[in-house]
C-alpha cells in the first residue's frame, strides 16, 4: 500500500517546489488577472509557470543592448 503524500505538489517552473522559488507581489489590473487565470485553465500549468514563460517570451523579443544589460544586471544580482 502505497503512502499519501503530505503537502502541495511540485507548481513551479519545471517541478520546482513552491519552497524553493522566491515569492513575489504584484498589483495587476483585473483584466490582467483574469487573463492570467484563463491561461493556467487552459495551458494547464500553474500561475508560477505562466509568468516564467512570459518573462522569458519578453526577454526573447529584446535587442541586444538591453540583452547585455540584462545578463550584467543578472551578474551583480546573483542566484
């Protein structure tokens, strides 16, 4: 017999577990929000895994000025 497991499943960004993944607060407009909650419904994935992918679609669709700015600002930042 198999034992339950205890606690939420793995939601983030490639299993990622929620204790690991730094925690954020935003004001968005409900439109945006309501737009945000239809994409989880429809893709499936969790709200975590919504804003990482449009986080790294924005990223993909920047030049290369601000792509180096980025990666140096990501340098000073750290993990």
């Amino acid at each position: 017999m198999l034992a339950k497991r205890r606690g939420r499943p793995p939601a983030g960004p490639k299993g990622q577990t929620r204790i690991t993944m730094r925690q954020i607060s935003a004001r968005i407009p409900d439109d945006t929000y309501a737009q945000l909650k239809a994409l989880t419904v429809v893709l499936q994935i969790s709200q975590a895994d919504v804003i990482a992918r449009a986080v790294v679609s924005l990223e993909q669709s920047l030049g290369d000025a601000e792509l180096r700015l980025i990666r140096l600002l990501r340098k000073r930042e750290g993990p």
